[in-house]
C-alpha cells in the first residue's frame, strides 16, 4: 500500500463518469454526507474561508460559490459561522450532475442564502463570487487540467479560492476503507471512497503546483488539517486584501 500511495493514482471514479447516475448516485451523496460528517470535512473549508475573509478586512458581506458541490453539506459550518460574525453570506453551490443539484435543492430546501444551479467550472464568468472553494473536487483533476482548472477558480473569484482536499496516506485509506463498507453498501461509496484518498495529495503535490501558477507563499498556502486533509488558500492577484492570514 505505501508504494501504491507514492504517487497520485490517475484512475477516474464513478461519480466522473457522466453517462452514469441515477437513484445509486444520488443515494451516494446522502452517504458522502455521513463520510463528510465522520471525517470533518467541513472544518477545513471554513479554516481557509475564514483566513481569506480577515485577510480582506472582514467584510460584512460575503459571497462563495462552492465548485463541484455535491449536496453542498460542508457549507452548513460556513452558514453558522456567518450567523455568529453577523457577516450576510450567500452561497451559491455548483454541480455538473443532476442528481447533485436535485440533492442539493432537496438539503437546503428552507436555507434563503443558499442557491443551488447546474453548471461547469470552465464555464463560470470571471469574478463570479468572493470566494471560491471546492472540496474534495480538485483531486478529480490531473496534469495540466489540475493547473487549469485552480487557474479558472481563481478567475471566477475576486478575493480567493479555498481547495479542501485530501490527505494521501495509508492512514487515511485505510479509514476510508473501512468506514465506506461499515456505512454504506453503494456501489459509488465502496468504490470512490479509497480511490479519492489515493488520487489525493501531498504537501510536495501542492508545492509543484504552486509553482506551476507561478506564486509565491505570500499567495498560495497550504496546511495540514485533522482528519488527513489539507486547506490550500490562494489569494487574487490584484484583489484589494493586504492583511495577514
């Protein structure tokens, strides 16, 4: 397993697979939730989040638009956090798939901050939202379509992009293995679960990135964060934010 992990795995997962779908997938996503909530995946995103809103002075408003969105669970955590700093945050969750955005539509039901639409990464329009994040949707790109597709989250954006992504380790796939099969019997989950651990990253994997947008740390950082994941924050060129983070 640790040479197998050496390396990121280029092997697509089901759910990138768009001539599939249907019940099976959609049930997926209301699993993906249980994983989300059994591993944190939501504290990563609103560490990132909220280091680039201080860092551009703590607007009272703020808009994200969350790439690859799933049923867009991890943003419950950044709608809380609005309500506590009394910041007017809207929400606007993105997905290819149908089943995604019928899930999505379907958990956000009665949240008036929150808008679900169908669309594409490539597509979006330059300074869509203040932020943009994306989580657990930037291992789904390899080569040059990973550098390609960061470089149209920071176009899309007006402060930063925020990437919650994982961890590749044998502790972490082992969980995930684990955890996917106690949980769940469908099909997307059994199957997809490990393999996005061994298509995730590692602290080298972010900094050959990095220089391949050409940034520098005062731009681009990335920590580690529990459970096996890390936060990468990338501010804008340009954007109107000098402070720390």
């Amino acid at each position: 397993m640790l040479k197998a992990l050496q390396n990121r795995e280029l092997k697509p997962e089901y759910m990138d697979d768009r001539t599939q779908g249907g019940p099976e997938l959609q049930e997926a996503l209301v699993h993906l939730r249980r994983l989300n909530r059994l591993f944190g995946a939501a504290s990563p995103t609103l560490y990132g989040v909220k280091r680039l809103w201080k860092a551009a002075g703590s607007p009272k408003e703020l808009s994200i638009l969350d790439i690859g969105a799933g049923s867009g669970d991890v943003n419950r955590k950044l709608l809380q956090w609005a309500l506590e700093e009394g910041v007017r945050l809207n929400v606007t969750l993105v997905d290819t798939t149908e089943e995604a955005v019928k899930e999505a539509s379907l958990y956000f039901w009665n949240e008036s901050r929150v808008r679900v639409c169908q669309g594409d990464l490539f597509e979006l329009e330059a300074d869509s939202a203040d932020v943009v994040t994306g989580t657990q949707f930037l291992h789904h790109f390899t080569g040059h379509e990973l550098e390609r597709a960061v470089r149209q989250m920071m176009r899309a954006s007006r402060i930063g992009v925020v990437i919650n992504d994982i961890h590749r380790h044998p502790v972490s796939w082992l969980s995930v293995w684990l955890a996917t099969r106690l949980i769940s019997r469908n099909p997307y989950i059994r199957h997809d679960g490990p393999l996005s651990v061994a298509k995730g990253f590692r602290g080298d994997d972010w900094g050959r990135l990095r220089k391949a947008l050409s940034l520098g740390p005062s731009s681009f950082k990335y920590v580690w964060r529990p459970l096996f994941r890390y936060s990468v924050m990338i501010r804008k060129d340009g954007s109107k934010h000098h402070g720390r983070w």
